[in-house]
C-alpha cells in the first residue's frame, strides 16, 4: 500500500515562483525524506527530515513535518527551469518494518516551470 | 565516483524469456533493494536485502527472484517474464551507518511483448 500521497499531482509554475509540494502518510514514522526525479531517470535524494524535528532547509529547500496531522510539505523558493521534474515523498517506518526499513514512496508531484 | 549502476538500461524482450538485470554499488553498503515504477502507483519495493545471502520479499515480489552472493551486487531475475512486468526498474542501495538516505541506480526501462 502507499503510504505517502503527494499533492497536487501536477503544477505548473512561472520561474521565480515558489513551489509548494504537500505530503500525507497514514503511519508512524521514524523520517520522511523528498526526492527529485528527472523525467525517465533515477531518483536523486534531496532532503530528510526526522521525526522529532518540525523544519528543515537546504539552499532553496524548505521541508515541513507535522507530525499530528501526518502531512509534510517541500517548498522549492525562487525557482529555475532546472527543476521541472518530479517529486516524490517517502517514508521510512524504521524498525516497525522488522529491520527492512524500506522507504514506501508516494505517487509523486510533477513540477513544470514556464521560463 | 559512489554510485549504483545498473544493465541493461533498456529491454525489449518476449513473454517467458528469462532475464536478468543487474545492480552493482561501490559504497560498500550493507542493504540493497529493487523498487518498480508505474504510472500512477509511485514505487513500489519488489525485493531487499540486508546483507550477503539475506534476502526477502517486498511488497510485490510475484514473478522475481533475486539473490546476494557478494555484496556489491544484487541481480533481479525474472525467470518468465510476462506483459505485466513492463515497468520501469530501480536498484537502491543504503549503509546502516548514516543509513536513512537510500541512493538510486539510473533504471531499467523493461518491455516485456
């Protein structure tokens, strides 16, 4: 099953604009962690944020974590052509999955920037 | 350079024809794993691996097998590929030490006709 649903499926935006990617998982989690998939190619790790923090950054990366309402958000500032791609969240669920620690991926956002 | 590779990159082959892919990484990491890509339904892990001869199933291991002899290595065999496995293949890898970020291959764009 899915545990990380982003939302919107797509977004189309103007460069310079911001971005704002959300995520929802249903189950504990130890962290959450966003990745960047250009179009037909590997998955490329842009941040992680643990369970017991609230906000991260990373240049123009702001993640969100609440971990009441199960939700996240990636907040790309300023952005460039280069990063139409898709994104996906995932999840890792650390030792509740019995020492696999796999990371269970939602469905991901596709993000255009018009120049 | 760290990296995950993967071979071949692209296949087109025929139903019931056995076929291997091969995943290979040089950061000595312990875990391994095989995720399948398909519109609509994200990633979904098809097998993992913990270290040398530890393997189990993910969440969609039907018609896979794989093993870890060495480990650097973890090939993914479809003994009889049908159309249902057309998908886009990725091998992830990951070290228990600073092990939360897991490092993708490049993929496998597999046809199977």
């Amino acid at each position: 099953s899915q545990q990380g649903e982003e939302d919107p499926q797509a977004l189309s935006i103007q460069e310079g604009e911001n971005a704002t990617m959300n995520c929802s998982y249903k189950t504990s989690i130890n962290n959450l962690q966003w990745y960047r998939q250009n179009s037909g190619r590997g998955l490329v790790h842009l941040i992680l944020i643990r369970s017991n923090e609230r906000e991260k950054h990373s240049g123009r990366l702001r993640v969100t974590l609440d971990t009441s309402k199960k939700s996240s958000s990636l907040l790309i500032t300023a952005s460039r052509a280069a990063d139409t791609a898709s994104y996906f969240c995932a999840t890792d669920a650390g030792r509740a999955n019995f020492g696999n620690e796999k990371l269970t991926f939602g469905t991901g956002t596709r993000l255009t920037i018009i120049p | 350079e760290a990296q995950v590779t993967q071979n071949p990159r692209y296949l087109i082959t025929v139903t019931g024809k056995k076929l291997t892919v091969t995943c290979s990484q040089n950061m000595n990491h312990e875990y391994m794993s095989w995720y399948r890509q398909d519109p609509g339904l994200g990633l979904r892990q098809i097998y993992y691996s913990m270290n040398v001869e530890v393997t189990d199933k993910g969440d969609v291991p039907e018609g896979y097998k794989v093993s870890r002899k060495e480990k650097r290595n973890f090939p993914l065999i479809l003994e009889s590929p049908s159309p249902n496995q057309t998908s886009l293949y990725f091998c992830a890898s990951r070290s228990w030490v600073g092990r939360e970020t897991q490092y993708f291959g490049p993929g496998t764009r597999l046809l199977v006709l």
